[in-house]
C-alpha cells in the first residue's frame, strides 16, 4: 500500500480532536472524516492521532510524528510526518480511480504557514506495490493587485 500526495502551501489553522464515540465497534473520534477511501463500496473514517504532548502542551513527549488511523483495519495508518495533528476533509475522487481522496492541513505548535497534503489509497498488488501520481495542483492565498 502506498500514498501518493501533493503539497500546496497554505496559511489555514487546522482543528482540535474532538472526543470519540463508537461506532460499528470501532471507537471514532466525532471529528472523523467518513468516505471510501479504498474503494470497496463500503464507507470508513479516518482521523488525525496526534503525538502525546508535555503537560505545557508546548512540546512532544518523543518524537513529534502525527499518524492518520482508519476505522477499516485492511488499510494501514498513515504516517503524515513531523505535526501534532491535523484537519482531514474527504476531497471526493480527484484523480478518477475510483476512491475519494483525503486532504489534510496539518497542526504545528507555532505559525500559520502549512504544507496541504493530499493523499491517494493505493493498495499493494500481486504485481508489487502501486503508487499514485501526485495530483498536479498550485494553490495561493493572496492574489497580485
């Protein structure tokens, strides 16, 4: 399984993770993002774990490293990168395959200026892994004039 992404330089703020509840016996937080992200037909969510902070709130407890979990254990966590969280939105299907796409603005302790990233589930093959072309996209927030 592999996640292709694109990044896009924005000055958005993400969102606090909001408490979980149950659901089909997997506990989901309530900001949870629902779609067929696999494209089997069946819809699963996904959320933003984020890294334990100390107690300031101010600094990781070990390595900042925030992870996307899915309620459908057939696909695997995805290792977003060095962010204390993150605002996931179901972007539909971007590229035609045929699975909605998830973006993602992630949260850091300081400043306003993030990289979106947009990821595209890509399941392992009999013929070895597949990876998706990043979706060619340029995004700014001011315009000249």
């Amino acid at each position: 399984m592999r996640f292709g992404f694109v990044l896009v330089l924005l000055g958005l703020s993400g969102a606090v993770p909001a408490a979980p509840r149950l659901v089909g016996g997997t506990l989901v937080p309530a900001g949870a993002v629902k779609g067929d992200f696999d494209g089997d037909g069946a819809p699963e969510f996904a959320w933003a774990v984020p890294p334990p902070l100390t107690p300031d709130s101010m600094d990781c407890v070990g390595e900042c490293r925030c992870v996307v979990q899915f309620s459908n254990p057939a696909i695997k966590p995805l290792a977003i990168g060095k962010y204390i969280g993150g605002a996931l939105t179901n972007l539909g299907d971007l590229n035609d395959d045929g699975k909605d796409d998830l973006g993602v603005l992630p949260d850091w302790f300081t400043s306003c200026w993030r990289s979106y990233l947009v990821f595209s589930y890509a399941p392992r093959t009999a013929a070895g892994p597949t990876r998706c072309r990043p979706l060619p996209c340029i995004a700014t927030r001011w315009k000249a004039g």
